[in-house]
C-alpha cells in the first residue's frame, strides 16, 4: 500500500491553541482498573517510586498493570525539559532519592519481573544527567533478582561528558533512546534535543558494548511524511540500531501539540514490512505501539532474531 502524505506547513505543527481530531476506532484502551493494577498502583506509593506509565498518560497502562508490568521512572517526576509532546510535568526538580534503586529493586523483585524497563527523565541539571542513577538501578536489579533481564530507556545526556560510556558500561540488556520524530520536526516537537546527537548516543553505545541490544522509536501523526520516516529507518540502521518501535502519537491535553492526523493500521503494516526489509532484527509498529510495551515478550524475539541471524540453532 502506497499512502501520499498530507503536506502540512510546518510553522502549524506547534499550534497548540487546535485540538486533535476525533479518535478513529481502531484506538481502544481499557482504564487500569484491574486487582492487579490496583496492587501495582500501591507497590508503587509505598516505595515512593515512579512509572512512565502514569506520568507520561501511556495508554496500555491498564493492559500492562494488569499483568503487573511496569516501566519504572527514576531521578523524579519532573523534567527540565518540556517537549510538546510528553505529559510529564517540567520544572526545576528535588533533590532525586539515594535509596531509590533499592526501592526499585525490591519492588521488581516483589513482582516477580522476568525483564524489567528503567527510565527517566530528564535532569540536565545534575553534572551527569542521571547516568551513575541509571548504573546504581541497574546494579542493585541484578544483585537483587539475577535473572532479570534489565532494559534502560535513557535521556540524551546531551553536554554530559562521559555520561552514556558510563551507562554502556554497566552492560544493560538492551539500551533504548528514542528519536521520538523526524529531524524536520525538532524545533517544534523536541526543540531541548538534537537528532543527531541522539544517533550519535545510539552508535556510541554499539561501538562500547556491541553485544547490547540497541533500540529506538518515533511517534508518527505529528505532520512527518513517509519520506522522511524511511530516512529516519536508514539513520538508525547505519548506527547500528536492533530493535525499531513505531506508534502513534496521542494528544495527552489539549495544551500540548494537536495530532496532525490518525496513521492507519494498514500504513503501519507497510512501516513494519519496509523496516524489516532494511534490516533491523525486530519491528513493532502499530496505532498503540510503545516503546515499553509487550518489552518482556520482544526481548525474547531479539535474542531469536540474532540467533537466527547468526545462525545459531
């Protein structure tokens, strides 16, 4: 199937003042109101810890925490970024907690989690971004449950020297940076960010640990056109990128940027077939698609996939 883009003005796409169109039917979500969320939801307040899940509006929350999965956020609940698309909350932030990757790990120990996502968010204001952060998590999940896998969905630590080497090194399983959109879009939709600094994170993570698994994503629904998505393919490939996630992108309120129109599932279908054929070893691309989403269940289709690919049995 061959979709001809709507070609918008890009000066439109930061109109914040417009409302995104109705949402087509094909995007369904449940409330989290299951036992088992509710037991998530207070797992999460007694440790005094954080998900993306809830602060980012992510709309599988009520499919995830009923399997009490969760996609933990460190070093606080607030940004000092404001990317017009997240709907977590930007400011000057606390001081983060010391014994939070303790509370990480008990809680993701307490759950039983075969594979575990650890995010953050931004903190351009500590002299590392976050990254010894990330490193303590990730240590204390492994020293706690050893056989959980740990994936990190980390900032761009942008201006923090060092800072991604030192999380590289801690060998997570796989390392997420999501592009988030095209490079056109920046100014509008990431303007705290720089694309090609964040390739340049994503290769320099493969060139310290090529064993890694590396993995990024991009919202589509912003105003891109399909050109410039299968750019977007081609850059993360040539640095090496494993893994590819594809969703689209929903309006958390009205303050934020509007969606410029719903993708349909057929035109994700093509995205997923045309990314597979440029070699990435995994591919999820649909309306709801996130970068945590079904991560448990992907982690074991990359290792496959490389297996496969190298032919081992």
């Amino acid at each position: 199937m061959t979709h001809t883009p709507v070609i918008r003005h890009p000066e439109k796409v930061n109109r914040l003042d417009n409302p995104s169109p109705r949402k087509p039917a094909w995007i369904r979500v449940k409330a989290p109101t299951s036992a088992e969320a509710a037991e998530v939801r207070k797992l999460m307040r007694e440790k005094n810890l954080h998900t993306v899940c809830e602060e980012a509006a992510c709309p599988n929350i009520g499919e995830c925490w009923k399997h009490r999965h969760a996609t933990f956020m460190i070093l606080g609940d607030t940004c000092t970024r404001a990317c017009a698309f997240c709907n977590v909350k930007t400011g000057k932030p606390a001081e983060f907690d010391p014994v939070e990757p303790l509370h990480l790990a008990e809680s993701v120990k307490a759950m039983g989690l075969a594979h575990v996502v650890i995010t953050s968010v931004d903190r351009d204001d500590l002299d590392d971004g976050g990254a010894a952060q990330f490193v303590a998590c990730i240590d204390k999940v492994r020293e706690l449950s050893p056989q959980t896998t740990v994936e990190i969905l980390t900032p761009d630590f942008r201006d923090k020297a060092g800072a991604v080497e030192t999380v590289a090194r801690a060998r997570p399983d796989v390392f997420n940076h999501n592009l988030e959109t095209v490079p056109r879009l920046y100014p509008a939709i990431r303007p705290g960010a720089r694309y090609f600094l964040s390739l340049r994170l994503l290769q320099r993570v493969k060139e310290i640990e090529p064993a890694t698994f590396t993995k990024s994503g991009i919202m589509v629904g912003l105003g891109e056109e399909r050109q410039e998505v299968m750019q977007v393919m081609d850059d993360l490939r040539a640095a090496g990128v494993d893994f590819l996630t594809i969703g689209q992108y929903l309006q958390p309120t009205p303050k934020h940027v509007a969606v410029e129109r719903f993708v349909t599932p057929d035109e994700f279908e093509e995205y997923k077939i045309l990314a597979r054929a440029k070699g990435f070893l995994l591919v999820s691309a649909s309306p709801l698609t996130r970068s945590s989403h079904h991560a448990d269940r992907d982690f074991q289709a990359l290792k496959e996939a490389r297996a496969q690919q190298s032919g081992v049995a």
